[in-house]
C-alpha cells in the first residue's frame, strides 16, 4: 500500500461515512433565533467532500455556491452531493453571484490570505482552512480588516471542540496533573501526492500537519512566549501525481520547541517523511500523538488530535492507568464551518478564536526565522486562555 497518497484517499472513502452529530447547543435553539447561514465553498478538492457532507448534516446551513478555478470539480460536487449550487470558476464570479453569509476556503494554502481578503472586503464572513494568511502580518491585518467591513473570520483547525480536549483542559484547570513542566506533540506522514502545493514556498509540514499540534498544546497550556527550532528538507524532490518529479522548497520536516508561562516547555514534531502503517488512516490509530506532563500526573491522547480515541490519565502511585473520554460525541475534525455557521445562525460565541489561529500562524513563521538564523524567537501574540 502506497501511503503517500492515503490523504486524498482517506478524504475520498470517507466522505460517505456518515454525518457527524451537531452540537445541541446550536441546533436546540428555537426556530425564532435562527436563521439558515448560506454558505458558499471555494476550492472543490478532496478536502471538500468532508466539509460539504458535514455542512448538509446541519439544517442551520444552506450551500448556496461551489466556485473552482477547475469548474468541472465545481459541477462534479454539486452533482454528487446533490447540491444545487450555482457554480463559479472564479472568486470574483462567485462573491458578484448569488448572495451567501459564509464562505469557507478550501483551496491550496498559499491563496488563503488573498481569497479571505476579497470575500471580507465583499462584507462575507470567512471560515479558512488552514492557515488563515500566509503570515502573521497579513493574518492580523485580515482580522483588524474584518472588524471595519461588520464581519468575522476564523480559521482551521477544530481541535478545541473535541471531547478529548476539553477532558484534557479541565484536567489541567483542576490541578490532577500538579504543577505542569512539559508537553510533547507530533503527527507526521509520507507525504501526499496529489498536489504540490505542500512542498512550494510558504507550503511546508508545519501549515499542513504541524499546526494541528501547535493549536493543542496552546490551547491546553496557554500561548507561547518564544519559540525555538530546526527545520530541514529531508527528500529534496518529489513525484506529483499531475507534474512528475518537483523540487522541495519548503521543509518536510520540522522540530519545535515552545516557552510557555511559568516555565512550561513544549516539544512539536511534524513532517511528510514518517512512515507510520495507517498512515493518515485515522480510523485504526493506537497511539498516542499528544502528551502532558507534571509532577503529579501525566495524560496521553490516543490518536491523533484532528481524530482522538481517549484519553490516559496517570496520576497514581498506587492505580494503573485510567482511560478516558473513549466516545467522540460526534466530532470531526471538519466540523469547524458547521459550528462557525451554527454561532452565526443562532449568535453563540464559538469555542474556536480567531486570536488563537493567529497565535498558530505566528508560531509557524517565528519558527522558520529560528531555524534559518539559529536564535530563539519571542512572540507577541496571545489568546483568551482558558479555551475551556
């Protein structure tokens, strides 16, 4: 089996799989709160089949558009999930088209920071894939700009809004670990195929994979005061499913070390060179991607963070180890736009904050200035922490 392309054929067989359960704070409100959010969809790739799967499951969400600059992508979502969207090949196209509340970008990261900035500049609210911007600068201009056109923008991941880490937050919060000294996370790959986008200038396995750890590990220990790192190019030429063999301009492999309050320190690992059998098969991962440690216990998430199975809490001398948080109460890791359309339907604050993606988004870019000039960064950034 050749796991290097499991990406875009695990987002394709399990697309079908089955909707996931909404959150019944949003969807018990009376009808008189609501009002149906209309969504549009830019970039009609693989990632799109589990987001538009999810947003139909929800009936606080109408798609109204699907826009791709390959409109035949467009037309084969529309006619597959039986959509009826009008369709675009072009964002200036779809925000002159028909009127949405919602859009949701999708399409290769390096076009994240300019689309979402034409739909907040057309008064549109903005769910981003990951990341937001293609820097920190831009990702908080994007921010400061949303507040003037009277709209909002926020950006993957979703990690906050599983079961998993709010068990392991209150954990925290409640003192069962004691005082807290380290933390580990990693999640890696062999590498997708089927674009090159990942491998270009400002793609890398830190935006794609790393910032999955980076989200939860802030979001359990608070925002980072410095970062050190280093980052390397492990394979330097890659085969491309449409373009054959391409040169890597970006890392594939990536080493981070985070300074937290009250002398916290936590360790990220992320690249496309990790060869793991499931691959980025979550459904049958046993082991753990995310680790917490003080000196009165220590908690392991089993699978990886985007799909967690439970939680290990250690904090015995005398009992073995207790799991934890085994059901998912419907969690996806796609579920983001559906709760952002559901907090704009019904006006509940969502658990995910903009100001925490930014925070992300500043770790990835503090952590290439370290690597590339051997000195330890200090961040400006932060977030309102607690998240739960």
């Amino acid at each position: 089996m050749n796991h290097s392309i499991t990406r875009s054929d695990f987002l394709q067989k399990t697309a079908l799989a089955g909707a996931a359960i909404l959150l019944s704070s949003i969807e018990s409100f009376s009808r008189e709160e609501q009002k149906v959010i209309r969504v549009a969809i830019i970039g009609c790739g693989s990632v799109s089949n589990r987001y538009i799967v999810h947003l139909q499951s929800s009936n606080l969400i109408k798609i109204v558009s699907l826009c791709d600059i390959k409109i035949e992508r467009a037309v084969a979502q529309n006619e597959k999930y039986k959509i009826g969207a009008n369709m675009y090949d072009h964002i200036d196209a779809l925000l002159n088209g028909v009127a949405f509340d919602l859009m949701l970008t999708l399409t290769d990261m390096q076009m994240h920071g300019a689309l979402n900035k034409k739909a907040l500049a057309a008064g549109k609210n903005v769910w981003s894939e990951k990341p937001l911007a293609n820097s920190y600068a831009e990702g908080k201009a994007l921010v400061e700009y949303a507040k003037t056109k009277g709209v909002r923008i926020w950006g993957a991941p979703a990690v906050v809004t599983s079961p998993q880490f709010e068990f392991m937050s209150k954990a925290i919060q409640e003192g069962k670990l004691g005082k807290l000294a380290s933390a580990h996370g990693q999640y890696g790959h062999t590498g997708p195929t089927w674009s090159s986008f990942f491998y270009e200038p400002l793609g890398g396995s830190m935006p794609d994979l790393g910032v999955y750890n980076m989200a939860t590990l802030t979001g359990l220990l608070g925002h980072a005061k410095s970062v050190m790192a280093m980052t390397s190019i492990v394979n330097s030429k890659r085969e491309i499913d449409e373009k054959g063999m391409i040169e890597v301009k970006e890392e594939d492999n990536a080493h981070i070390l985070l300074e937290h309050a009250n002398g916290v320190i936590s360790h990220i690992m992320c690249g496309f060179n990790y060869f793991d059998p499931f691959g980025h098969e979550a459904k049958n991962q046993t082991l753990h991607s995310i680790q917490i440690f003080g000196d009165k216990g220590n908690m392991r998430l089993i699978g990886y963070d985007w799909e967690p199975k439970s939680v290990v809490l250690d904090n015995s001398w005398n009992e073995p180890p207790q799991t934890h948080q085994t059901d998912d109460n419907g969690y996806q890791w796609q579920e983001g736009a559906t709760r952002i359309a559901g907090a704009l339907a019904t006006q509940i604050e969502p658990k995910i904050n903009v100001l925490h993606s930014l925070h992300v988004l500043e770790i990835i870019e503090a952590a290439r200035k370290s690597s590339k000039e051997g000195i330890k960064v200090k961040l400006v950034s932060a977030f309102p922490w607690p998240m739960i």
